[in-house]
C-alpha cells in the first residue's frame, strides 16, 4: 500500500490535547511513522463536525491539482459531539496552523464556548445561558453530522481515496445516533467501532484525554485495520 501522507482531522481527542508533546506523541504521529508517511494533522480541540469537514475538504482542494497526491493519502477522520457547530463572525481569527477564517467553535444553543474565557467576541454569552429554542434533538444533530459523512464518503468514493472514520467519543449527552434516516446512507464498513476515549480507561492525561499510552495503542489499532484484509479488499474495489 503506497502511504505518503496521513491526513488526520478531529477534535481534541485527535490533536493530543493533554500530552507533553502533543505533535510528537498524538497517535497521527505514531501511525504516520508505521507508513513512513508524512504526518498531516489539522484536528482542533473543540471542534465541530462541520469544522472537520469543512477544513478536510479545503485541505482537498488545495491539493486536488498536485500529483497523485490525493491517492497517497490515507485520510483518517475522527467524528466529535454532534451537538457542536460553527458559526460565522465578521471579524478575522487565525487558527493553531497559521489559517485565518470567520468561522468561530460553537454550540448549538449559544454563540461559541471558544469565547467564554477569551471575550474573543463582545456577543458572548454566559455559557449556562443556553438558549434551547435553538439546540436540535439528538436525531436531528445527528443527520446534520451523517450528511456531512455522506458527503465526504461519496467524494472519497468517487475518486479512489483510501479513508477511515472513527467516533473520538460515545455518550448520552452527545452521541451519534446510527438508526437515523441519514446514517442508513452511510457506509458503516469504513468506520472503525470502537471509541477513542472508551479505548483509554483510565489512562487519562490531567485534562481527561488519552494519555501517550493509549495513543501508541490507538495507532496500532488502527495500523492493523487499515491493513487487515477486509480493507485490503474494499481498497482494492477503488483501483
């Protein structure tokens, strides 16, 4: 399987948040050196699905042109909390990789937690203050997230790219529900079932992330998907 890039986007569970190191000990890092691959990580702690998407996809475009290079790259997609968003502010923020936008983390019910410290924004809200005229169900947040998986997948598809999902955390109060009419659209046999941070148990950093350990485990993990046989063969069908 010729790997040059790994391309990962998530959450906080994927930037490493809690590591001393988080670029050299996040588990991108460890599975990008099993492929003797180059290590793409543009995942941000708090964000939303859409920011993945949106940011995975302004990734593509800026290297659609480039050659081969989409088809040696193996993109691994981390799935947060469907219940945060983004939002569009006029004003200009630069993010942790240098990028400047006017998209801000949010959350459905308020203007963005991201502000609540920072008064990066004179709108901010009080972060208890939700206002629940606007937080969807756990149904509807979760076909908001599946159509952007639907979307990816189908590009992915479509153009012979080598790709994985896999959700950084599963639980009551911000689950991905897969028995809703969008998720019978997704293809589950891309999806790596068992959670990140579930994978951890105890073995947390101070800040309740998984800690160095569990990301050498988790690249392993996901080394021995990528390469098992049943993905060998789907990768297989693209070519």
């Amino acid at each position: 399987m010729n790997i040059k890039y790994l391309y990962t986007n998530g959450c906080s569970y994927s930037a490493g948040h809690g590591l001393e190191n988080e670029v050299e000990e996040r588990y991108s890092k460890f599975l990008a050196d099993k492929f003797g691959a180059e290590d793409i990580n543009e995942s941000e702690g708090g964000g939303s699905n859409q920011r993945i998407f949106r940011t995975t996809y302004d990734w593509i475009s800026k290297n659609a042109r480039k050659p081969n290079k989409l088809k040696d790259t193996v993109f691994v997609i981390q799935l947060t909390y469907p219940v945060r968003n983004e939002i569009w502010v006029d004003r200009i923020w630069r993010d942790d990789y240098g990028n400047t936008s006017h998209w801000f983390g949010a959350q459905f019910g308020h203007d963005g937690y991201t502000a609540w410290e920072s008064h990066e924004r004179d709108t901010s809200v009080d972060k208890d203050e939700l206002n629940y005229n606007y937080v969807p169900d756990d149904v509807t947040s979760s076909d908001i997230s599946w159509r952007y998986v639907i979307s990816l997948q189908s590009f992915f598809k479509s153009n012979n790219i080598r790709y994985i999902f896999f959700e950084g955390d599963r639980n009551l109060d911000g689950m991905l529900h897969r028995t809703t009419k969008m998720a019978k659209l997704v293809d589950f046999k891309y999806f790596y079932d068992e959670p990140f941070l579930a994978s951890a148990g105890d073995r947390l950093t101070p800040c309740h992330h998984p800690n160095v350990d569990v990301q050498i485990e988790w690249a392993d993990k996901l080394y021995n998907y990528i390469n098992s046989e049943e993905m060998t063969y789907l990768y297989g069908e693209w070519r």
